[in-house]
C-alpha cells in the first residue's frame, strides 16, 4: 500500500474515513481526489448539519475535486451502455478512468466497470 500516493475517493471511503474506520488507515497519507458527484452526495443531504457538515467541508477543501467534462461524460456514457450501474457511480468511476488513479471504495458494484483500477475495502 506503500506506492499508493494518489486516490480517488468514493463517497463511502470519505465517510469512514471521517469516523476513524481503521480499513482506511492504508490511505490516511494519501492525496484525496473527489468527483464532483462524491462533493455533491457529502454535502446534499438534507438532515446534516453541524460537526458532520462541517468536518465534512473541511475534508473536501483539502481534497482535489475533479470537476466534471467532456472526456468524464463520454466515460459515463461508455459504462452506463456495458453495465448496469447507478449513473452517479458510473460517474465517479469515469473520472478514476480519465485520471487513471485507484479507486478505493466500499461498494462491490464497481467491480463491474472493466478496467478500472479498483481497491474495494470489506468493512467488518
């Protein structure tokens, strides 16, 4: 796990890693990369507020958010037509792809999306 410099980070890593959730301490060292679609699902919930808001905002000014373009939406589209897969994931996983970093996540149904490099954490 050493070589590991860069991640993109999936919405549920932020989240453990914000609750201290030792399958995350590989990356603690890590460079954080967000979609723009992780930013949005982090912040856009309707009950939080807070310590949770603002931990929540904090850790994204400290990451990189990847804005969403054109090379992203062909990507999408590319997945979304070879597997069935939530377009907001589908989205996150395109932007790994553009970038060609590791995408480390919690959610089995990235293992669907070919060729993407992929570091799924089992939580306990």
């Amino acid at each position: 796990m050493s070589g590991i410099n860069s991640i993109v980070a999936d919405t549920n890593i932020v989240i453990y890693y914000l609750e201290g959730r030792p399958q995350i301490s590989p990356y603690r060292f890590a460079n954080f990369y967000l979609s723009v679609i992780s930013v949005i699902e982090l912040l856009g919930v309707k009950t939080i507020e807070g310590i949770s808001y603002r931990d929540r905002k904090t850790f994204i000014e400290h990451s990189i958010v990847l804005a969403f373009d054109d090379d992203i939406k062909e990507l999408t589209i590319q997945i979304k037509q070879q597997t069935k897969i939530q377009t907001s994931d589908a989205i996150i996983a395109a932007t790994a792809l553009k970038y060609k970093m590791p995408l480390v996540t919690a959610d089995k149904n990235f293992k669907k999306v070919e060729g993407l490099n992929l570091f799924l954490l089992e939580l306990i």
